[in-house]
C-alpha cells in the first residue's frame, strides 16, 4: 500500500527557503542539477517544456518535480524572466565532502526582469531599466537604473500622467514601490504589464551614502533609497559599479509623451514592432554597443538648451569636415567592446578571463582613438570629450601581465594566469610538467626492464597513479617488483613507493596551482574593480564620440544640413525638406521634398487633400526634423530655420487606449485636450484629422472650435490637417492660420498624387478615387458617383459660417468664458469655441414660414423635392446635407 510522502530534512530545507521567495521560481540545487518542486515544477514544466516527473512516485502523493543541468540553466532562467516572473538561485554554499549532516544552501542571487546583467548580442544597444517609485503629498519621486551598466537617474514626477509616461518611455519591466504607492497606478502598471515588485524597509549603508550624495532633495534620496535596498537584497554582492545619482527634470528636455514617441515610429515601428523603419534605425550608424545605447537616449530626451545643441552641432561639423580621420576613427572604434557592461561584470564578481581581455582590448584603443581626435581639435570643439578619454594604462598593463591572452572561459580550471606573473604558480606548473615528464621515463623504464612493451602508466581520480599489466604478461614481471593495487577482468594494477610519492608531488601541485590561480585571477579582478569610476568616465566619452560620428555618418550619406537655431523668433522656414526614414526607404531621387514656411505671426497650417496623398508624412516629417536638429543632428532639408521646441504633441492615426480602455474617439479628444491644456506657444502641435470620429458635423463643430482655441489662446506652431474642406473659410478670419494642401489631379479619370504642398486649400476630397485605388467594386464606385453628384449639385457651407470665437467674443461678451489657464487638468478648452457655435441656433430660418400666408414657388419647390424624395435610400449623411441645401434655398428667397 502507498505511503505518505515524509518530509525528508532536503525537503524541510528546500520549503524554509521557499517561503522566503514566494513569488519567484526555487532554483534548487542538487548535484548537477537545478531541481523545482511543487507548483514550481508544474508551471515550470510548462513554460520551460520540460518532463514533469516526481519524487518519491510510490507514495500517495508525491512531490512533483523536474530540473535543469546547472551548465545550461542560464537559458531556462533568461525563459522565464522574459515572460516577467522571477528566479531565485539555490546553491550549495558548503563543500558537500566536510559538510556535517544536510549540506547548507542559499539563494545567492534572485534574478529579476529589471535586474537581468548577462544581455544577449540582440539587446547589447538596449537598456533594460529598474524603476522605482514613492507618492508623498501628491508627488511622486521616480529614479531608474541599468544594473548592468550603473547608469542611475532620479527626478520628482508631478502626476500620475507623468509616472506612466516616464515608465512607458523607459519600456521599463519592473517598478520597486512600497505600499503606500496609490492602486490606481498600481493597476495602470499591471495592463501595461510591468512587474510591481516591493520593498518598504530601507537600511542605510555605504553604498546608499555614496549614489545619494548630490542628492538634496528628500523624496528623490527616498526614491534611491529604495532602489538600492531592493538591489542590494536582490543580488546579495557589491554594487560598486553603481553611478552616483543625476537628477534629471523632464521639462529640460524636449517632452514627449509616449503616444507621441509611438505615433512618430523613434524607436519601434508600427507595423512590426521592430526598430526597422524607425528613426533610431536610420540614424544608427554606431560601432559600439555603449554608443548604442547613448543614441536611444538622446533620442528620447532631445534637448532644449541651445548652447548645448549647437555644441553637439559644432562637433557634428568638424567630424564632416575631416573624413579621413573620421574613418580612422570609426576603425578604431570598432574594436571597443562594451565597457560599460564589462565594468558592472568586474563589479558583480561574475567577470572571466575573457572579459578582460576584451577590457585591455579596448583600452589598448584609446591612446589612437584620443590622437585622432586630437588632432581635429584646433578649436577646441573636443574638449570635454578628450578630457573623458583616460586609457587607464594601470588595468590594461595589469591585465597584460596577468591574463593569458586566450584563457578557457571557467576561471576555476587553470591556465587563465600568464607564467612569469607568480613564482609560487611558476614552481607548481613546473614539478607538474617534471611530474609528468618523470612519469613518461619511468613507464619507458619499466617496459625495457620487464620486456613487457605494452605496459602503461595510468591515472584516475579513484586509484591516482598506477602501472597496469595485462594478464597475459603477468607470468613475465619479477616476483615483488611491484606492490598489487587493483584487479581488473583482463589486468592487473601496480604500484611502487617511487611512484606513490610522486603522485602526491604531482596531485598536490595540481591542486594547489588550480587554487592559486583563481585567487590571483580574483585579486586582478579586485584591482580592476578598484578603477571602475575610471572606466565608466571613460565609456561615457568613448558613447558619446560613437554618437556624433554616426551623426557624421548619415549626414554625409543622406546630404542633411546643419539647421540654424533661433533663440527667440518663431519662424520656420524648411526649404526642400524630406522625411529622412521615408527617403531612405524609397530612394532619394524617388522622394518628392516639401517646404515649411510659418514665419513668426503665423501659428496654423491648415492641410487639406486626398487620403494617401502624404498629409501625415508631412506632418511626421517635420517632427523628425524637429527632433534630429535638437539631438544636435543635421536635417534633411536643402536649408532649414527652426525654433527650438519645448514639447512635441500628436494627434495622429487611430487607436485605443489600452490602460484607461478608451475607445478611439475618446482617446482622440483626450490627447487633442492634453494637448490643448499643456501646450505653450513653444510647442509644435500635430493634428491629424480631428473630429471623424464622431459625427459629421459634431466632428465639424470640434475640429473648428479646436483651431480657434489654438489659434486665440495657444498659438503653438500646430499643422493641422482635415477632410472637413468647409474649414478653409478659416484663413479668411483667423489672421495666423494659412491653408495648404498636397496637390492631386486627374488624368483619364484616374487619381494621380503629386506628392507636393501647394498654397491654398484643396478643391475636393477625392475619396471615391482613393477607393478605386484600393480596388473597391465598380458598380459601388459607379452608385457612390452618382450619390456624390446629387449632394454636390447642392453646395454646402455647413459651420464655417457661424461665427468664429474671436467674432462671439466682440458681439456677445456676456455669454463667452475666461480661457481656463493652461495649468489647469480640469480646463475644457472647447468650451469657449463651441458656446459660439450654438449661439447661432436661434437666429436661424424655420423650415416652412406658415405665417406668411400662401408658399412662394421657392418654398412650393422645396415640399415637392421632400415629397418626392426617398428617405430609405439616403445616408443620414445625405439626409443632412439635403436639409441644409433646402434651408439656403429658403434663407436666400425670405
């Protein structure tokens, strides 16, 4: 009969450290194994693929259980992380051969999505950010780190907006709060699918002192705080690599949120959700990994200093004008390994002898690396960046003498010190190599003594050393020549006193040598350790030099040019620009440029033409331009003079909100309000067709509101585009706003884009041949002419002709709003515009003026055509229109 399952001391071991990690898969270590049990095991198998078996199968409940090779659990613990959950690692902590009853074990690392330190090649150009976060008083103190880079950045958020924002941003994994953290961003994180990981107690220590000592502000030393205490129980090691703390406040960069980093494709396309297409993608032309990462950043903070963009502008230029330098640059440049990530493995103690020959590599680079730059210098334009290019000579001439140049990737099997470094090492490898030279002789010895020439000298790690006979020749060996050691089934094993001790000659300088070894290798990892500060100054120069290069790079390659800066104008004026990742996919003599000209009193660029025409990519493209010229990049354009932006707002394409579950209209409206609310006159603004979510003239109605509000109350740089063509009346009436629009035309009867913008406003939409081009059927293309016909035999005018907000405000002061002030959330800048709209409703004609006696032909004609009309084959569309053009008849005869 089965028995119950006892709780054996491994088991009562392995649930004590269980209970102390509940929300994270056991590593448990038995042997050569990693073993999971319980629902570890179930679910592990299933995400791992693995065979899910069972301890102790017999009993009436046995222990489900599976496990992995230590050697390869790398790979199934990267699994695991990449789908958000937490490993932690069991090892045995105590030499199982001295170890008195049940070996001891501990969890010596828990490995997190936010603290993952071996990056695959795929991500060696990405960040992979821990976040943390604490709500005081309705702030919120924020800070970030890459574990395996050091890089520690914190900042005081003012809103939830803002935490979200910065979060989603930094495509972060997990947030370390505490558990004062309000549920409603906890919540927000959970539909983004950020990990919530929680760490209230916070322990004060010498590593917190030295990350939080420019710090003076107590929320963001709170922040850190907590940071570090989660890290530091985490890893459970040194975390010397760790940078000092930067505050950074987002308002000193140009500010976007991410619905506008998503909207513009910077780092990951819309299609695909790769980086290809994306502006990132184009402008990486970096030749190391830190460089990489430093291009994402700049990316995703542009400035909006402008003595700091003309100084990255200033270098862009010198390295454009010295090619051949340029080229001996990138040459050397390419031969840096990841410096950054090499610092934080010396600091995390997990770094090999190869890593370090990939240190001296790269260090061996930087004496080239500063001459070149040197000696473009003349100006002074390299200053700050020569400054940071230390070679730190001491690590690599240590590493030099130290680390064998090709050494095994274990450090604990041998051969990873260079001979001539330890005498003491030098003495053990030398009686090994006599040891085993003196073992050849004496087998050479014995074979010629005895005359037995297939007798051998072997070893194994049971018996040592030992000289075996076969058999057959054992009538042939002297009597007492050799004392017997081991019988086998077809020989016999030997041993003598000479060979004994030569064994334990030769056993114990293995032994002690291995040993050595690894404690040298540790002490140059110490002294390498000790210059991190140095190295990761170093990286930074090294990052930022790969970053200006590549700028170099795609400038000359794509004959960008370097924008001229304003400091207080607002005037735009882009002479023959291009949308570079476009440019770049189909061709520069393929790609059609297109100007931007809004001088300084003009705010409001009001696009119309057909749909597919390139309204939105004129749009995009100047926010790239934007974005380029305040990285410090050149722009494509043939000239270009531009303000320097304090935010970018979009409004672009159609899509839900997946955190709040907006639907797409509402999600319109909250990005147009957001921006609408925040925008100042330093901002550009882009909005893509307003309003068609919703109906025709309630569409209408808002879109025309929401260009009077820009244009009376924001007067942000904003392009505008729309379908609703009774819009452009606007120009006439709003002294900042112009029309623009992409030119079409026809030819046979077919649609052809010219791809070009063009004063003025377009003459019609074009819609029915967009869907001949999306080849719709014939017959409804053929119906939808017909319909369009009709509606177009009686024109409309529709909103524009009520007055504008400007004009409700001189003729009805009583009924028109204050503006709401832009720091206001709870402003509803529509409000004003759309008042003015219906103030209008009463002043408008009856339909039938029964008072006026007997109907004039106009009115006669007009209940003929109701008469006659059919209702059921009109679209509510159709039918509103039709109204309207019977009200004009009527308002033009009474």
């Amino acid at each position: 009969m089965p028995q119950k399952t006892k709780e054996t001391p491994m088991m009562a071991q392995y649930q004590a450290i269980k209970d102390d990690y509940p929300d994270a898969f056991l590593f448990y270590r038995i042997g050569d194994f990693y073993e999971l049990f319980y629902d570890d095991a179930i679910k592990g198998a299933q995400l791992l693929e693995l065979t899910l078996t069972a301890r102790n199968k017999s009993a009436t409940d046995p222990i489900p259980m599976c496990g992995v090779p230590h050697h390869a659990a790398q790979n199934y613990v990267d699994i695991l992380v990449d789908k958000g959950y937490k490993v932690a690692i069991c090892e045995q902590v105590e030499d199982p051969k001295t170890a008195v009853g049940m070996v001891k074990r501990e969890v010596i690392q828990l490995i997190t999505p936010g603290t993952i330190m071996d990056q695959k090649a795929a991500t060696a150009k990405s960040n992979n950010y821990l976040t943390a976060l604490v709500e005081a008083k309705g702030a919120y103190g924020f800070a970030y780190t890459d574990l395996s880079t050091g890089e520690l950045k914190v900042s005081r958020l003012a809103d939830e907006e803002a935490v979200i924002n910065e979060a989603v941003s930094l495509r972060t994994k997990e947030m370390v709060a505490n558990h004062q953290v309000s549920q409603s961003i906890l919540d927000d994180l959970a539909k983004l699918n950020i990990l919530v990981s929680y760490q209230d107690q916070v322990t004060p220590h010498a590593e917190l002192a030295f990350v939080s000592q420019g710090l003076t502000d107590a929320l963001e030393q709170q922040v850190v705080a907590q940071l570090l205490m989660y890290l530091t129980i985490t890893q459970k090691r040194s975390l010397a690599h760790l940078q000092v703390a930067v505050p950074y406040e987002p308002s000193h960069f140009l500010k976007m949120d991410h619905s506008a980093k998503r909207n513009l494709e910077l780092v990951t396309s819309l299609r695909n959700g790769t980086r290809n297409g994306t502006l990132l993608w184009l402008l990486d032309m970096t030749k190391t990994a830190m460089g990489g990462r430093l291009l994402k950043q700049w990316l995703d903070r542009p400035l909006i200093n402008r003595p700091a963009i003309l100084k990255r502008q200033a270098k862009v230029a010198s390295l454009l004008d010295h090619f051949f330098e340029r080229s001996s640059l990138q040459d050397e440049l390419t031969k840096v390994y990841d410096l950054e990530r090499l610092a934080g493995r010396v600091a995390f103690g997990n770094v090999n002898g190869r890593d370090l020959i990939q240190l001296k590599t790269s260090l061996l680079q930087v004496p080239k690396v500063k001459s070149i730059l040197v000696g473009i210098n003349d100006d002074g334009t390299f200053d700050d960046v020569v400054d940071h290019l230390d070679p730190v000579s001491d690590v690599s001439d240590l590493i030099e003498r130290a680390i064998n140049d090709d050494p095994p990737i274990s450090i604990k099997d041998g051969n990873v010190i260079k001979t001539g470094y330890n005498q003491q090492l030098d003495d053990y490898r030398d009686a090994m190599a006599n040891g085993k030279k003196w073992i050849a002789e004496l087998q050479a010895q014995e074979r010629e003594a005895t005359g037995i020439h297939n007798l051998k000298i072997g070893f194994n790690k049971v018996f040592g050393y030992y000289i075996e006979v076969t058999k057959a020749n054992l009538e042939r060996l002297p009597e007492d020549r050799y004392e017997r050691k081991q019988t086998l089934t077809n020989a016999e094993r030997f041993s003598t006193p000479e060979l004994k001790a030569k064994e334990t000659l030769i056993l114990e300088a293995q032994e002690k040598s291995t040993a050595l070894e690894y404690e040298l290798f540790t002490a140059v990892r110490e002294q390498v350790k000790a210059q991190i500060h140095r190295l990761q100054r170093l990286a930074r120069g090294i990052a930022s030099l790969d970053v200006l290069q590549s700028f170099a790079v795609v400038s000359e390659t794509y004959h960008y040019v370097r924008p001229t800066l304003t400091s207080h104008q607002h005037d735009l004026q882009i002479e023959a620009g291009r949308h570079p990742v476009v440019e770049k996919v189909l061709g520069e003599q393929k790609y059609i440029p297109n100007d931007v000209k809004m001088a300084p009193d003009q705010a409001i660029l009001l696009i119309t033409g057909p749909n597919m025409s390139g309204k939105s990519t004129y749009m995009r493209q100047l926010a790239l331009m934007v974005i380029m010229a305040q990285m410090g990049c050149f722009v494509p354009a043939k000239s270009a003079t531009m303000p320097i932006f304090d935010q970018i707002f979009t409004r672009i394409g159609a899509a839900d909100d997946l955190i709040s579950g907006q639907s797409t209209f509402m999600v319109e409206m909250m990005e147009s309000n957001a921006a609408l609310a925040h925008a100042t006159a330093d901002s550009l603004i882009l909005f893509d067709e307003i309003g068609r979510g919703t109906a025709t003239y309630d569409g209408m109605a808002l879109a025309q509101a929401i260009i009077e509000y820009l244009h009376d109350h924001v007067h942000a740089k904003t392009l505008f585009s729309t379908h609703y063509h009774e819009l452009i009346a606007l120009e006439a009436k709003l002294p900042a706003l112009r029309n623009v629009h992409v030119g079409a035309v026809e030819e046979n009867g077919n649609l052809v884009f010219l791809h070009q913008m063009l004063p003025g406003a377009a003459d019609k939409s074009y819609g029915i041949h967009v869907a001949k081009l999306a080849g719709m059927p014939t017959n409804l293309l053929q119906r939808a002419t017909e319909i369009l016909t009709k509606l177009e035999a009686a024109p409309v005018t529709a909103v524009t002709e009520a007055p504008t907000a400007t004009e409700s405000a001189a003729t009805k002061q009583e009924v028109t709003p204050a503006p709401a002030p832009k720091s206001a959330p709870e402003a509803t800048p529509v409000a004003a515009p759309v008042t003015a709209q219906t103030d209008t409703v009463d002043e408008q004609l009856a339909l039938f003026n029964y008072q006026a006696g007997d109907l004039t032909t106009t009115e006669a004609n007009v209940l003929q055509d109701l008469k006659s009309v059919d209702l059921m084959d009109l679209t509510p569309m159709a039918a509103m229109n039709q109204l309207y053009a019977w009200q004009k008849q009527l308002k033009k005869k009474s």
